[in-house]
C-alpha cells in the first residue's frame, strides 16, 4: 500500500482502469468559500494518488480529463459534495457515479448511520481514524498523518461498493440506486445555483431552519 503526491496534476502514464474511488479536501465546507486543496483517487488496488491542487490556476488537463471521462466509473462517498466542488474548480462534471452514501441509505435503512467510517466498520471490518478531519488542506506541505488519512478516504470504496451492490440487488434497489446516481450532478448544479439547503420536490419548499 503506497500514497503518492503529485504536485497540480496527475501523471501523463497513469491508468485508473475502468473504476475510480474519488475524494476531495477542502478548506471547509462551504461552496461559496471554500477552495478545493486535494483530489485523492485509488484503482482500488491498495495505492492512492493525492493531487495537490495549484489554487490559483486549477490547471491539471490530465485530472480533468479523467474526471470528464465517462467510460470511467467514479465511486464517491457523499458525491453531491465532491460532485459541485469539482465542476466549480475544475469544470468537469465527474461522473458516472457510484455513490455509498446514497447506496447505504437505500440498504441500511436500519440505520441512520451512514458516514464512511460506519460503513467501513460494519461492511469491511476497518476501523478508520478520523483525526485528521479538521485540518489544514491549504498548507503548502502536508503531514504524513494529513496524507494517510485523505487516502484512507478513497482505499476502500471499491470493496464497499461490492459489498451495497450486492444488498441492493438483494433488496431489488438497483434500479432506484442507479437513478439516484444519475441525478446527482444535477443535485450538485442546484447547490452551486442556491438550491443547497431548500428541498424543491417538497410541497412547501421551505429552507430548513436552524
């Protein structure tokens, strides 16, 4: 297992095959503020790729183009996020997705627990170490324990994608998971449009209070 930082863009050699997990950081959560820092991607294979984004000029042709390829599956775990961060710094539309959020919540409706490290607890048997979470993505050189843990966020989605698709073929929600994977890029336009936090298919389309 090796993490590898590249410094603005990916390689020119490197090949993803036909699935990639991917993840982002930011400096916050806000897609108003907040700058994308890093893109982590994995083949699945044990490794991750960490882009450390240049800020300023977001140019990264190759990671664009394999975000902009469609003959490239992308796993995410909650892509309406990542999915509006990488169309608002990088122009793509990073699809087609696969997202474990969303697949969780249509299989592990006995449950309201459904961020990452619950998934991979339960699903796989890996504890992962949210330590890092609250960190500074901006900084010009990233820790090792900053770099270890935006790559545990990508290592295991493709075993947790066999283990969803398979309850959701099991419960007959394939078809549902799938048209909700479809739909999020457009979940993600209306956030970056001002639709973020009003439920539009609600009949009082009110934004939630505080």
């Amino acid at each position: 297992m090796t993490n590898y930082l590249h410094k603005h863009d990916l390689p020119d050699d490197i090949d993803f095959g036909k699935s990639v997990a991917v993840d982002t950081e930011t400096q916050g959560l806000s897609l108003v503020r907040d700058k994308l820092c890093l893109v982590q991607l994995s083949a699945g294979d044990g490794d991750a790729h960490i882009v450390q984004m240049d800020r300023k000029t977001y140019d990264a042709p190759n990671l664009k183009a394999l975000m902009a390829d469609q003959s490239v599956e992308k796993l995410y775990h909650f892509a309406r996020f990542d999915l509006a961060i990488l169309k608002r710094d990088l122009g793509v539309t990073a699809g087609p997705v696969f997202c474990t959020k969303v697949a969780s919540g249509l299989v592990r409706t006995y449950t309201d627990m459904h961020g990452l490290k619950n998934l991979c607890k339960e699903l796989i048997g890996v504890d992962l170490s949210k330590q890092q979470q609250s960190s500074d993505w901006a900084a010009d050189n990233l820790t090792e324990a900053q770099i270890a843990y935006a790559a545990s966020d990508v290592l295991y989605l493709h075993q947790l994608q066999r283990v969803l698709t398979a309850r959701l073929m099991r419960e007959d929600r394939m078809d549902m998971a799938r048209a909700c994977f479809d739909f999020l890029p457009t979940r993600a336009d209306l956030d970056l449009n001002g639709w973020d936090g009003i439920d539009i298919f609600s009949h009082a389309m009110r934004r939630p209070k505080d």
